[in-house]
C-alpha cells in the first residue's frame, strides 16, 4: 500500500532555531514530491516540487531534499521565524497518478 | 490573477438533499482534482481528472460524482450527502499530469446534519 509520514506531527521551537521537517513513503515508483504549507482554515501553498529524477530544491530559507532509495524526503528551514508557523505537509504523486499526502508536520515558531 | 475558486466556503445541509461545490481554475490547466481533508486522516484524493471528458477515482471515491464539461470547470457533486461526508473540501489544479505545481482552492468546509 502507497502511504506517507511525516514526523513529528508537532514541533514548537523558539525563534531563530534551524529546523528539519521529515517525510517517508512507501513504494519508490515516483514521479515526484511536493512539500506544502497549510494556514489554519486557509487552503494549501505550495512550496517546493523535487521531481524524481532530483536530489533537491531550494527556496530562499528553505530546502528540500529527496532520497527515493530510502524513501525518505527532508524539508530544512533555517532561521525559523515566526511566520514559518504552520502545517507542512508532503504529498507525493506516484506513477499510478495517485498523489497522496501526509498527515502533516504541525510547525509553532515562538519569539 | 492565477487563482483556483471554490464555491461555496462554507456550507451547512441535511442528510439526502443534493449539492454540488463548484471549482473553476483560470490558468488553463489541465490537470484537476478534489480532496477532503479530515483530522487524523490527512488529505485524500477524491476524484482526478487528465482533461476534459476524462475523469477517474482516487482513494475515496464514494458518494460523490464529479463531471469535467469545461477545461476550466470541475464541479463535485454530492447526489445524497452523509454525515459522514463532513469535512473540508479541496480543490486543486496543474498544468500537466501532476509533473508541475498543484495550486489549491481555498477550500469548502461541509457540515451534513
């Protein structure tokens, strides 16, 4: 069965702190991994898209890394601030054109 | 401006009485799908479609139709709602097969009574 994790569900971290969000998924057939952003009540922001064929992505304080071996896809922000506070989600589209995501990483940054 | 819209944001309806939440993307994507979102459960794809006149199930399918008349339009539809049906509605679009950036709605939150 295709299915997504992330840990932690929560973190809460003072200000300033470097942070690395983690995502696994079963089945390496892939076409790609998104990593998103969810306000409360808003709807999905995407973030960083690694196709299967890359290692990683960057954006600004954010970089994304993804290691279809093992499964596994990291989301690094450095100099977390308080508006990084959110939902980070993963989502990853396999090639039955499937895209499922994970359950979420639930981010409090504090002053 | 690029958006995906949804129609309604919220909405409140009783067990049985048919509705339909509008999606309607502007960036002449072809690539359209719905999700609900529970807690605990995450994000689950509803239904997909590839283009216009192409549709297919995702991982919960049941109960709910979709149609993909207009490549800019993707309307769910709820022929006889379920509590169980309560959640929060996404809808969300690409350019291509899913190779490219999903862009999402603001979402539906649905109450069945």
């Amino acid at each position: 069965k295709q299915e997504v994790t992330q840990i932690p569900a929560a973190l809460s971290v003072p200000e300033g702190e470097n942070l690395v969000l983690n995502c696994s998924f079963t089945d390496s057939a892939i076409y790609n991994l998104q990593w998103f952003r969810q306000d409360p009540g808003k709807g999905l922001t995407s973030l960083l898209l690694i196709q299967s064929s890359q290692r990683e992505q960057t954006s600004g304080r954010l970089n994304a890394s993804l290691d279809k071996s093992s499964g596994r896809s990291t989301l690094y922000i450095a100099a977390s601030q308080p508006g990084d506070s959110a939902t980070y989600l993963c989502a990853v589209l396999y090639n039955t054109d499937k895209l499922i995501f994970g359950t979420g990483t639930r981010l409090q940054v504090f002053p | 401006e690029a958006q995906v819209t949804q129609n309604p944001r919220y909405l409140i309806t009783v067990t049985g009485k048919k509705l339909t939440v509008t999606c309607s993307q502007n960036m002449n994507h072809e690539y359209m799908s719905w999700y609900r979102q529970d807690p605990g459960l995450g994000l689950r794809q509803i239904y997909y479609s590839m283009n216009v006149e192409v549709t297919d199930k995702g991982d919960v399918p049941e109960g709910y139709k979709v149609s993909r008349k207009e490549k800019r339009n993707f309307p769910l539809i709820l022929e006889s709602p379920s509590p169980n049906q309560t959640s929060l509605y996404f809808c969300a679009s690409s350019l291509g097969r899913g190779q490219e950036t999903q862009y999402f709605g603001p979402g539906t939150r649905l109450l069945v009574l």
